[in-house]
C-alpha cells in the first residue's frame, strides 16, 4: 500500500480535491507508476463490484484550439454513471498519464476523500486504436483556471450526451483481484483528529458499511476540523431531559451555533445496484425524515431562553446562546440536483417556519465545500450567500468552486 510503503504520498493526496494523480514513485529502489484515484466511497465500491471502470478522453474546443479533457467513469448506473472530470494540460500530469496507459498495466491505488488507502488492484489497459491516435496527436493547452473552466464545461456536456461510438473508443481499465484483499480495515489513533468533544479517542473504517451511521458522523465530522477547531465540534449532543440526541453534530463558535443533521445509507453493493430512480427516491424520503429532526433541534435549542443545555458522554455542558446566530446544515448521501424543485421547499420551510437558515449537500459535496472554504469565516459567509440565493430563487443550486 502506497500509505504504508510511501508515506510521503498521503498530505499530497490530502491537499488533491477529488481526481486522479498519475505518479512515478521510487519505491525499493525500483521505478513505480502509481494511478492515483481520490474519490467518494461510492466511487471505490463501483469500482470493487465492477472489477472494470472506463477513461472517455472527450474532444472539445477551447476558442480555436481543439484539446482533450478526461472523464473517469464507475458505472453503478448505465446512462447516468459516477464520473471524476480532469482537464489536461501540456504538463507532467498529462505527460505521465498517457505514458502509463501506453504500458498496458496500472498499478491502480483508490484512497477516499480523507486519504484513506481502501483499494489497491493491478490493471490492465485496453486503448482503442482510435483513442491511442487521438493520444499520440493531441497538442494540448497550457494550464490556466480559464482553460480548465472551459474544458470541464464542454466535457460534462459533451459526456451527457454521448453515443455508443464513444462508449467503444473509452479506455477500459480492467481490475485484477485486489492485491491487500477488498476488506481493508483503517483504524485511527491521532490525537489531533479526535479532540472534539464526544470522541473515542480513535477511529475506525472501511468501505464496505452495514450500519453506515456512525462512520459518516465521524467523517463528516473529520471534513469539518478542516474548517473549525477541535473545541468548537460536540458529536451526537443529548438532550438532558430524555438523554436522547440533540442532533447529530453541534457547531458553536464565538458568533454562530450550527445544527448538523446526517442521513446516510448502507455503502453495500444491494444498495449501489439499485436502479437510480429508486436511489433518487431514497434522497427524497432521507431529506424528510433530516428536515423533522432539525425541526426538533431547532425547538430542543430555544427550549430555555438564553441557554443551552446538553450531554456528551454523561459531562453535562451549558452554553450562553444569547449573542449567537443559529444556522442549520442538512448532509445526505448524495444529492440529484435536477430534484431541487422538490426538495428545495421543505428545506427552505425550516426559514420560513423557525427563522433558521439551512442548506443542504450531499455528503461529496459536502466535503468540497470544507475543502475549500478552510477557515470559519469563510464557510459561515458560503452558508450565508448559498441560503440568501436559495431564498431569492425558491431552490437550491450546485456549489463550485471553480
């Protein structure tokens, strides 16, 4: 495993947003071409269940200059599959990665949004005599944020609409059984990642998840300490009158107390073979079942004025909420934004009913937005725009960054 053999690697995977990283590593004295991919769970377990993904090297035109950019595809669903998008540059990136497809072999490394190292395979590589020619060809661009916003536009549209021509020119990168097995289990001993209030002391994962609670709690609550301190973070807070929680993760900060509310479902592959009209009604029946209980925080927080009372791990804590702003964050499994219309009402209700702004995410896109926004002004004042356009609008729209 590239975590263990070359440590080296992980802050570097650890600063990536979700992608691909080809990269040549001295490993024993030896040259070692690794294929880098960090993306959601969801992504690695289509790729275990799979044994196979595809590399779609789609032309687009930037001004006047015809270019590549590059979609990576894991098909749990066959029209609408999960996809990491990459523009490629006249740089080593672009270089090393078609010099390692030409090879025939990757030695395929996939590491999870926190650089956790869950799947290592052996690959072979099936190039298209038309792809390679495009591969050979191509005069790419110089990287600029201009050129990359124009290419990762025109290739998720070009890749929405794409034909079975150019399902047979992709790349079909084909997984040997997995080298460490394909039930890793991670456990995590750092003082610094658990610090926060209501945590073991330690933490433990894998990919596969039965019982998907717990783990995304601690996850979401990992994205987060990208973005506030360890002290201002309490896991699973109970109320004090029936010991029953609060809500899953209370934020407070000098200015702002934040409720977080987390739906998540079994990361199996029953569930990543359901069809995505089920997958897409699961989202909805999640959201319902959040919003209710950020209803309930919310009235469990003003229950005494000025003041807030809770447990974590029997120490009870009392907080002056007098000088704070209650704000309110819903995270799901995965968000279908053409569903906005649908879910944008009862979210938006939670302001209109309680005075409390709340947005949501999906639980990737959750992660991009603690990525980015590294300190709490900044995330506070992304809450505070996404709410006011979502006020202005009636719905909720895709966050990016870039």
């Amino acid at each position: 495993m590239l975590s263990v053999l070359y440590p080296e690697i992980v802050p570097i995977i650890q600063q990536m947003p979700f992608g691909i990283l080809p990269e040549s590593l001295i490993l024993a004295d030896e040259d070692y071409q690794a294929f880098i991919i960090k993306a959601p769970k969801e992504v690695l377990l289509t790729a275990k269940i799979n044994g196979k993904f595809k590399l779609y090297l789609i032309p687009v035109k930037v001004d006047s200059h015809l270019t590549l950019g590059l979609i990576t595809a894991f098909f749990d669903d066959e029209d609408e599959p999960l996809v990491v998008k990459t523009p490629l540059f006249q740089e080593d990136f672009a270089r090393n990665l078609f010099r390692f497809l030409k090879k025939g072999i990757l030695n395929v490394h996939f590491f999870d949004e926190l650089a956790r190292e869950l799947l290592v395979y052996r690959a072979d590589v099936i190039i298209p005599d038309e792809t390679l020619s495009k591969i050979n060809e191509v005069v790419l661009l110089e990287p600029t944020l201009s050129n990359a916003k124009k290419i990762m536009q025109a290739i998720e549209i070009s890749f929405s609409s794409r034909t079975k021509k150019d399902d047979k020119q992709a790349i079909d990168i084909i997984l040997s059984p997995p080298i460490y097995g394909d039930s890793i289990f991670r456990q995590d001993l750092c003082p610094k990642r658990h610090s926060y209030h209501g945590s073991r002391g330690h933490s433990h994962t894998m990919l596969e998840r039965q019982e998907p609670g717990g783990y995304q709690e601690e996850d979401i609550v990992q994205c987060l300490l990208l973005t506030f301190q360890p002290e201002q973070i309490f896991l699973n807070p109970k109320r004090t009158y029936d010991d029953e929680e609060m809500c899953d993760i209370l934020i407070i900060t000098d200015t702002v107390s934040l409720i977080i509310q987390a739906k998540d479902s079994p990361n199996i592959e029953k569930i990543s073979r359901q069809k995505l009209p089920r997958k897409r009604k699961n989202v909805l029946s999640a959201l319902k079942k959040a919003t209710n209980q950020v209803n309930g925080a919310i009235s469990y927080y003003r229950r005494t004025q000025g003041k807030l009372e809770f447990f974590i791990d029997q120490v009870q804590h009392s907080v002056n909420i007098n000088s704070l702003e209650l704000k309110a964050l819903i995270v799901v499994k995965e968000l279908f934004m053409d569903q906005s219309a649908e879910f944008s009402p009862q979210i938006l209700e939670i302001y209109k009913t309680k005075n409390v702004p709340c947005i949501v995410f999906g639980y990737p896109d959750f992660y991009q937005f603690c990525f980015n926004l590294k300190n709490e002004d900044a995330f506070l004042n992304a809450h505070h725009h996404i709410m006011e356009n979502a006020k202005e609008t009636g719905f909720f729209t895709q966050t990016r960054f870039w």
